[in-house]
C-alpha cells in the first residue's frame, strides 16, 4: 500500500478499482454473468433433487431442462425461486414440501391445460 494513512489508502483503492474496472469492465461483466447463470443451475438442479429429481407423473428424469417446479401456490415461481438465496431457497423447500411437485415440461402443460377448461 502506498499510504499509511486509512483515509488515503481507501481513497486509492477507490480510484485503483474504478481504474481497473473501466479498463476490464467488458470481462467482468461476463464474468459475472457466467456466475450466476452457474449459481442458478446448480440451484435448479439443487431444488429439483429435493423433490425427487424427476416428473412425479410419468417418471421422466433425462434433461434437468424439461423439468419444471409446480408450484400448487403458485405465488413463487421456480425460475424466481432459483434467483433467491440458498438460505431462502431450503427454507422454503422445507416448508412447502407438499405443495411443490418436480414434473416435466409435458405433464406441466397438461396440467395447466386442464386449469383453463
Ligand atoms: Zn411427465
């Protein structure tokens, strides 16, 4: 550190962080993505294991893509729910157990379907 002083030396990390950022800010940036989009698989992947890890109506397990979380509340999506944190997200895996259901794409359409006849 060039500065003893606590003031001056937040003040140059300040500038050296900002000097850094406007230099790189293009790689942060997908840096950051590419993170989270991580963080939201494995938290997808985390939230559908919970619950069995494959469609509870047909059985089907073969791309964690085509699985969706029904929601019985629907008041929280999973593609929300993956966006929350981990302590939300087993918490709330806990608590409503009964009304979350992993089912694939198909078996989802379907049931939905049948809500709007
Ligand atoms: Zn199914």
């Amino acid at each position: 550190m060039p500065y003893k002083d606590p003031k001056k030396q937040k003040q140059y990390m300040k500038e050296y962080f900002g000097r850094y950022y406007r230099k790189n800010r293009k790689w942060i940036i997908t840096q950051v993505s590419v993170r989270n989009k991580k963080y939201k698989r494995e938290k997808r992947e985390y939230i559908i294991n919970q619950l069995g890890g494959k469609c509870v109506e047909c059985g089907y397990n073969k791309c964690i893509a085509a699985l969706d979380v029904h929601d019985e509340d629907s008041s929280i999506k999973e593609s929300h729910l993956s966006g929350k944190s981990w302590t939300f997200i087993k918490q709330y895996i806990n608590n409503n157990r009964k009304k979350l259901k992993v089912l694939c794409c198909r078996c989802h359409r379907e049931l939905h379907h049948e809500d709007m006849m």
